[in-house]
C-alpha cells in the first residue's frame, strides 16, 4: 500500500472513532482504537490515532465527521450471489419440507430450471426491479462491493438480459458490481439429450460474446452430478481462461468431483461450496492459492450435514471468505451479517475470521484485494459505521441491523434512521 503521510488538504475526515482495519499482513481485526481516517478523491490517504491529526488540518477540511465512538469496517463484499433472478421458489420449498429433496426437485424439472423459465419470461425492467430490491436490502447492511452472477438464462439472448442487469445495477448504485458469467450453470431442456452440445454452444458462442461485449469479468461453473462434469467444467474453464477470464468454480456442494482441484488447475480465484472437499483438493487449494468461499446460507438452507472441511483449510493456510449465495433456491439470503453468524455458528469460523471473510478474504475470492477489503491507505474508501461495542458483535447478532452509516468512495450513501428516535413525540430516550 501506498504511504500513510497525511496530504495537507483532504476532501473528508472521519474522527473520534474505532477501526476494524483488516489490514494485510495480519491475522486478527487490525484493531486501531481512538483513530481517524482521512479520505481524498475517493481513497483513504490517511489512517492513525486520532491524537496524531497535524494542527489545523480539521479547520483546513471541508467535512468533518464525528463519529461517536463507533466502530468503522472495511465495506463489506459479498463475493458470491445470485441476486439477479425472478420470481421465487417457494413452493419448492414447502415441498421439500414435506420430505423432497433439493436434488430430486431438480431431477424433476424443478429447482434451477423453474428459475430459468422466470428469468426468460420476465421482461429487463422487471427482473432489474426484483433485482433492486435485494440490493438495497444488502446495502443496508454495509455491502459496498458484491459478485452477480448470470445463469438463469442459459440461451444466448437470456443470459445477455442478465447480464446487462447486473451491469445496470452497478452504475445505478454506490456499488462496485462484479459480472460473473455462469452460463454452465444447469443444463437447459432444449439440449436435455446433448449436454455437450450446451458445452459448445458456451465455449463457441457465448463466451466469445461476453467477452467481445466486455459483460463479464470472471466465469464460474455449476460441477456437480446434477449439473456438469468435470470434463465439461473443464472445457469451459479452458475456453474462458484463454479469452482472459477470471475464473471460479461451484465445487464439492453436494458430492466430491474434484472441482476444486481442477480450479486450483486453471488458477482460479476461488472455489465455493467446498462441503464434500477432501484433503488433495484442499492441497490444490493451498499450494495455488485459491480463496474457499463458505457458503453457510445454503448449508443451512438444504438442511446438509456435511460441513466444509474448515479445520484442514484453516490448517493448510487457504484463505477463507464467507458470502450469501443470494438465490431463490438454495440462498433465499440478503443478510452478510446473518452469514456471519452461520459461518461461525455452523461451520465453526471465529467471529475474526467471519469478518476477514466477508471483507479482505472476499476481496481476495474477487481478484479485488488491491482495491478494496481492507482500510488502508491507497484503497477505495469504502467503509461501513456500525453502533457496536466491539468487531465480534458483527458476528452474534441474529436479526436487527447495527449498520449506522455506509460510505462509498468517501461519500456517505446510506444513513439509518437515528436508533434513538422514538417515532412517538411524547416517548424520549
Ligand atoms: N449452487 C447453489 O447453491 C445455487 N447454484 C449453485 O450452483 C443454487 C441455485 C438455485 O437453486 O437456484
Ligand atoms: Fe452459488
């Protein structure tokens, strides 16, 4: 990172507060109490104790914020989701609360495809409201930067639609959008007796087209025994790395194909689900550096059993990033912090771990830990203003929302109602 002298005028300074700095290099919060960040043309340029501000500089700033004691994170970055879909599968789940299982309602038609046949339908206005309205929800809760993945589209033009969502999404709001292009995601009816055709209508067709069209900056996979092999999955890991993609895998979630070892292969950035991991795929991981996305939400949500090797990942030194999943599936989840506390809670993560997780690591799962997951000098300034005692409050809560302010690129975007308001006039606190 770049120096910490302060510049003699700033744009921004963000005082009497606490910082959660996450910073590189080290394994715990980063904590800096009683300190200050100072913020210009849209980066932090400055981090120390507060009592180390230079003479006049707060006179010389046009915007000075107290911040009360509270506590300052990095952003938060959701680095896996599906937020862009329509619709919603509940029936499906009242079905499998009566005893289907996620695998069969697919077998079936369902699951993945029901999604599919919802994107297809809906007009891009549309799917781009749905879209809206899970966004703000993860805003809220301090997601400055997020992954969206396409993949229920799955013909040329659908996924296209998608896509252009996800974009739109992402000049529309105070958020940095990654695009990520799953078109492997399920296999679509109208190549049911030839998956493989499906394989080379993406390698031939639609990876060319998203890459002519600069709509993706990462590719990913479904590998797994209801989606597609690892031969096939190799085949597009292959054709998308040759076009310049980033690459990343849905592997080991529901049977151990060894997806992880073959992202590790093509140097992915990371490789997420990770239930059904054995030890050489946690090798491939370690010795490639490829980030582990946990994904507690649909652990939780599919009613498993099987947890994700977290002690060998921990063990083998492989970085671990905690996000949403955000799907009408598997993930009906727009809540971070509620996956922090299932990552602690199911998986066994520490309350530290949940929030590298789910700000540097995740950074890590998105090529984005130069920019972004860390306050630092030189990094965007991102950060997220919490009423909280302490970091590990982020990760016990369940429910309730302690996220009080939300600062994109040194601009204050979202502000909660003030938790002292009543809303009764005759009621004070
Ligand atoms: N794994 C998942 O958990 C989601 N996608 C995937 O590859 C589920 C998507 C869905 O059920 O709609
Ligand atoms: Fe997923």
């Amino acid at each position: 990172m770049t120096d910490n002298r302060i510049p003699d005028s700033l744009d921004s300074l963000w005082t009497t507060c606490h910082l959660a700095t996450l910073r590189a290099g080290e394994d715990g919060y980063g904590v800096l109490n009683n300190g200050a960040l100072a913020v210009k043309d849209k980066k932090i340029v400055w981090i120390g104790p507060e009592s180390n501000l230079p003479e006049g500089i707060r006179r010389r700033t046009p915007t000075v914020h107290n911040l009360g004691g509270a506590w300052v994170t990095p952003g938060l970055i959701d680095c896996h989701t599906h937020l862009v879909y329509a619709g919603n599968r509940t029936g499906e789940f009242e079905r499998r609360l009566n005893g289907a299982t996620y695998e069969e309602i697919t077998r079936h038609g369902g699951g993945i495809m029901s999604t599919v046949n919802a994107v297809r339908a809906a007009d891009e206005e549309d799917l781009y409201m749905q879209s809206v309205l899970r966004l703000k929800a993860m805003q809220a809760e301090g997601v400055t930067t997020l992954e969206i993945k396409s993949g229920y589209g799955l013909d040329p033009e659908s996924e296209m639609k998608m896509l252009r969502v996800i974009h739109r999404l992402g000049r529309d709001f105070p958020v940095n959008v990654m695009p990520t292009f799953l078109g492997a995601h399920a296999l679509p009816p109208e190549y049911r007796d030839d998956p493989d055709g499906y394989i080379d209508l993406i390698v031939d067709k639609m990876l060319p087209a998203v890459a002519s069209g600069g709509l993706a900056v990462a590719v990913d996979a479904f590998c797994e025994r209801i989606a597609f092999s690892p031969a096939q999955t190799e085949r597009v890991l292959r054709a998308a790395v040759s076009l310049g993609f980033k690459v990343k895998l849905h592997a080991e979630q529901l049977s151990d194909l060894k997806g992880a070892a073959l992202a590790a292969q093509y140097g992915a950035l990371s490789a997420d689900h990770l239930e059904y991991l054995d030890k050489d795929g946690i090798a491939a991981m370690a010795r490639n550096h490829v980030t582990a996305v946990l994904l507690p939400g649909a652990f939780y949500f599919l009613q498993e059993t099987k947890k994700p090797p977290v002690n060998h990942l921990r063990a083998a030194g492989v970085r671990m990033a905690v996000s949403t999943d955000c799907n009408p599936g598997s993930s009906p989840c727009t809540s971070p912090l509620l996956m922090m506390n299932m990552a602690c809670m199911l998986f066994g993560l520490t309350p530290v771990e949940a929030l590298r997780g789910i700000t540097i690591h995740a950074a890590h799962a998105l090529g984005m830990e130069d920019k972004a997951g860390s306050l630092e000098p030189g990094k965007r300034a991102d950060f997220a203003i919490w009423d909280i005692s302490e970091p590990a409050e982020l990760s016990y809560g369940m429910g309730g929302n302690p996220c009080r302010l939300v600062v994109k690129d040194g601009e204050i975007v979202i502000r909660r109602e003030d938790p002292y308001t009543t809303g009764r006039d005759d009621v004070v606190l």
